[in-house]
C-alpha cells in the first residue's frame, strides 16, 4: 500500500549525520586506545613506538574530519531545529538539549585539542598536554551523545558498536592500569572510577535510550512526535446536537513526517472539519518509504472528535489507495466509517480535503 504524495523519503544528509556520527565514535575509540598504547610505550617488532604515535595522531584528525561532518550534515538537513550554534554552545538547542549539548562539549573538546595543537609551540607543553588529557574525556561524552539523541539507540548494531567500544577502552585501560607506572592505591582508584563511569553509562542506557518513549522524555519538541499511542484530539465543549447518519465535510490541516531510527517514517495529519459536521479529525501511519515516493503503512491510528458527540472515535485505517484513505473508528457501542480524500499542498505540510462519514 502506498500513502500521500508527501515527500516523506529521508534526504542524504540524514543518512550522512548517522553514518559519519557512528565512525566518528569508531574512530574516537580507536584514538583513545591508541593514545594509551602511546602512554605505555607499547610497541610491535613491525611497528616501533614512533609508528603507533603516528597512527594515533592520523586517526585522531581523521575522527576530527567526522565529527566536523556530522556537525555539519546534522545543520544542512534541517529536520530538526539544529543551527550552527548549537555545534558549539551547548545546552541551549530546543531539540533534545541536554543529550545534543553533550555532542557540543565533545566537539568543543576536539575543537581545543586542535587548536592547542596548532600553537604548541607557543603555549608550552605544559598546557598542551593538559588539554590534551581534557580531550580524552570526548570520548565518553560523545558515546552518551550517541545513545541520548541518535535515532539508532535501540538498533540492535549501534548497541554492538557502543558494546564494542566500552570493551575496547576497558580492556586498554586495564592493561594500562595493571603494568603503568604509579602508586597502587592511585591505580586502583583510578579503575574503580573508570569502571564506576562505564558501568553508569550501562545503566542509565537500559533506563533511557534503551527503552520505550525515550524520544519524548530526552526533549524532542512535541511537533516532531507522532507516536499512534496517543492520538486523540480535543474538541471545545458544545451543546449537544443530534448527528446526521451520514455526513460530508471538508477538511484542512497539517502534516509531519517524521523518520525514525529503524528507517520507518511516522506522518501524523491534524485538521479541521467543517460544514457537513464539525470536528477535529487526527492520521497518523507509520511504515517503511517507498522508492517511488509512497509509503508502506505497517501502522495507523485515527481520532475523531465531533462537535456535539461528548465521545472520541477512534480506530484505523482499513484502506488505502494512494490519497484516498478508508478509515473505522467507534465510541462505545457506535461505529463511524470514514473515505477520506486528502491533496497534499506543494509545500507538502499542509493538507486539504473531504471527509465521508457513516454511522453504521
């Protein structure tokens, strides 16, 4: 089954911001091991200790270049109310603004590493290196970053990449605790800290990312939301008229379209009946797009609140051919069919039509 004319296909740029997000995390990990190899002086017969700096410095600037690319793809899509502040001054976007500031403190760290490193000269090695330790702390802010506002965080192959990832540095920093140099009791409470720190993060990922309604409770503006769970409209209170058996009124609304993380997209349409009977009437569907530019509806909620009827109808779709929409919704014992006939304007949010309705 198809659905709409609406554009609702995700652009190249929301492809783009997952993708360069996941191997700028990949990478960023690999730096981090890579880093605390260098500290231990670690070395193989085919690569001596100043190989591994090298790597380490190339994969470094390499997870720089991704993370600038996901920065900047995230802005240009425009699906969410990101603007180019918001890469750098954290805590202050309207979408999601603790989990997408966090991204922006693990992008101002890089930024500092970068710049420190341009004026090493200048500054002393003194206070590059400490802002070079300071970057290391990127890392884990930028794995809560991912699991807090992706679209993937349940995704079955983002919780192996993050599995995969905590493993990694926990395994290094094992290693590098156990053989480095130091007072004991500072190597102890050093990896007691930073097991503290991976086992919160596990944590706090099965009680938020990881589990349901995560979307709505981690900040993503209401508008950006159509979950079919909750669809009822509201109607104002008006005296009670006795309905017609059947009726035709026109509508007027709005659509969003949203994507979500396992590649399906949600469209929620809100609108206005008037003339034949009053109301609102509130779509939404969800499914997997389509490469003709359809959808392929696996989900649907309807809601329908009618001027004068103290009930809600609600129900689902029943029928769909391409903008024509067969919908069945009841209140009690009354059940309501509706053949929805939707255009979709050119700018594709907003929506007019008519709506049939039969009591049966």
């Amino acid at each position: 089954m198809s659905l709409l004319a609406a554009n609702t296909s995700p652009s190249a740029f929301w492809y783009l911001t997952r993708g360069s997000g996941v191997v700028a995390l990949l990478l960023l990990t690999a730096s981090i091991c890579l880093g605390i190899a260098t500290t231990m002086r670690w070395r193989t017969n085919r690569m001596p200790r100043f190989a591994v700096a090298g790597v380490h410095r190339t994969v470094t600037l390499v997870a720089i270049v991704f993370v600038a690319i996901h920065v900047a793809t995230t802005v240009v899509d425009g699906f969410a109310p990101i603007g180019w502040k918001d890469a750098v001054v954290p805590f202050l976007s309207p979408y999601r603004p603790l989990w997408l500031g966090l991204g922006a403190v693990a992008f101002d760290l890089l930024l500092a590493l970068v710049i420190t490193s341009l004026l090493r000269a200048r500054i002393g090695y003194r206070l590059w290196r400490g802002t070079h330790w300071l970057a290391y702390a990127s890392w884990p802010v930028a794995l809560v970053h991912s699991l807090g506002t992706g679209s993937d965080a349940r995704a079955p192959w983002l919780q192996l990449v993050a599995l995969g990832s905590v493993l990694a540095v926990a395994l290094v920093l094992a290693a590098r605790l156990a053989g480095g140099p130091g007072i004991a009791d500072r190597r102890l409470a050093a990896g007691a800290a930073a097991a503290a720190v991976l086992l919160g993060i596990g944590v706090w990922y099965h009680g938020g990312p990881g589990a349901a309604g995560w979307a709505a409770r981690a900040g993503t503006p209401s508008a950006l939301l159509a979950h079919p769970g909750s669809v009822a409209p509201r109607v104002a209170a008006t005296s009670l008229v006795s309905l017609p058996p059947r009726f035709r009124s026109r509508f007027s609304g709005t659509l969003i379209a949203t994507r979500t993380g396992d590649e399906r997209v949600d469209i929620r349409i809100d609108g206005t009946l008037a003339d034949g009977a009053r109301g609102k009437l509130r779509l939404v569907l969800e499914g997997f797009p389509l490469d003709e530019g359809g959808v392929s509806m696996t989900g649907s909620g309807v809601a329908l609140g009618l001027a004068g009827s103290p009930s809600v109808y609600e129900g689902s779709i029943v029928g769909l051919d391409g903008t024509r929409i067969s919908a069945r919704v009841t209140a009690g014992t009354k059940r309501l069919d509706l053949q929805i006939a939707l255009r979709v304007n050119p700018d594709q949010t907003r929506v007019t039509g008519t709506v049939d309705g039969a009591f049966a």
